[in-house]
C-alpha cells in the first residue's frame, strides 16, 4: 500500500478537497487527507496525506505557516477576499503605507480574530458559510492566534504586499480586513500564496499539473521515515 506525504502547490480555483480527491482518484487508495486547509483562491504549498500518513495529520496541521499575500485596500467583500461580493466601498489613505506601519504592531504577536463569515468554522453543529450564503444573521467566534512577523514587501497603488509568518488557525481574509478598519477604510485579500507550512517549502512543491499518474505521486513522496 501506498504510504507517505506528496507536498502539492496547489493552483487557485481548487479547493483543499479537490486536491485530495483527484490524488485518491490517481493513486486508487482511499485513506487521503491533507494538513492545512487552503482557500479557493489561495494557491501554494498543500501537504497531502496518503495511507498511514494520515496519522499525523494533527502533528503537520499544527505546524507554524508563512503566507505572501497581497491585500487591497478600499473595498469591502463579503467573503473578504477578491472572489466575494462588494459590499461597500470607502477611500483609502493617500499614505497608505505609512499608515500600515503605524498600525502593524497591533498585530503582532498573541492577537484575537473574528473568524471570516465565509469559513468552514462550525457555530453550534453548523458551518458559518452555510449560513451566510443563506443570509442568515451571526456572530462568528473569535479566535486566538499568533503572527510572529509581518514584512512589507511592496506597495502599489491601494494595494500592499506582505510576508507574514503566523501559527495554525490563522485567518489572513481576518488580517486583511482587520487591518482596513484600523486605518479607516475596508481591505480584502486579492492575492494569496502559502510558501512555507509546517516546515515544507514551496520550492519542495510540486505543480498539480506534473502529476497525472501513480508513477508520478511515487516519486515525489515524502516522509517515509516518519512512518
């Protein structure tokens, strides 16, 4: 049987469970799983899990996380990221990136984050955006986590590029809009990349696109030893 862990830099416009299904569907073994759910829109590293991998699921879902993620500023969607609704629209600073410095160190560290409408979160037995696609009112819980770092990277126009580095649980759809309403405006993430989860890198990763067959998936495993 199939044992091990392939690290997948997964494309945009799949979710999590997508990827899962079509290495299942490749490999023909039904014990699949990944460790660390990846938005949609997000793409980047996806550890996946096959056969007795999956034990370790928890172990890996732990691990600290390090994401590039581009945020714009100005608008508010309701799924606080580019594939939402707007919802409303507001200025944004002409000093933009001054500002950000000013207000990043409020998040930094121990912080506490309302976990996005849009979530796979469950509120009392129920998924969050189940509800919200129905239109119905709630308070989404709040969450502690930890953001060791957050890094500018570029800026351009209403829109800012940053690294951040950040424990498991972390919402960076929160961050983004978070961070908007603490310089008076709305934010949403438009761009999204996980570079680094649980110790596997990007440059570890393979493209969803090179791999077609049971030979392919063989030879990119890892973790054997693990097992």
């Amino acid at each position: 049987m199939l044992n091990g862990i392939i690290i997948i830099d997964k494309p945009s416009g799949y979710t999590s469970h997508d990827i899962v299904a079509i290495i299942r569907r490749i490999t023909k073994v039904k014990r699949v799983g990944h460790a660390g759910t990846l938005d949609p829109l997000a793409t980047g590293v996806l550890p996946i899990l096959i056969g007795s991998a999956t034990k370790l699921s928890a172990t890996l879902t732990g691990g600290d996380k390090e994401y590039i993620a581009t945020i714009k500023f100005g608008e508010k969607r309701d799924t606080d990221d580019a594939k939402g609704v707007i919802v409303e629209t507001k200025d944004v600073p002409k000093d933009l990136e001054v500002r950000i410095k000013e207000v990043l160190p409020k998040f930094l560290g121990k912080i506490t984050q309302r976990v996005p409408d849009y979530s796979a979160v469950k509120k009392e037995g129920r998924t969050l955006y189940k509800m919200a696609r129905r239109g119905e009112k709630f308070e989404a819980p709040l969450r502690e986590v930890n953001i060791e770092n957050i890094e500018i990277m570029g800026v351009e126009d209403a829109s800012i590029t940053v690294r951040v580095k950040c424990s498991k649980g972390t919402y960076i759809r929160a961050l983004a809009r978070d961070m908007g309403e603490a310089i008076g405006t709305f934010a949403h993430i438009s761009a999204l990349r996980r570079t680094v989860s649980s110790g596997f890198k990007i440059e570890a990763a393979t493209k969803l696109s090179e791999i077609s067959t049971l030979q392919d998936v063989e030879r990119m495993l890892h973790g054997r030893q693990l097992l």
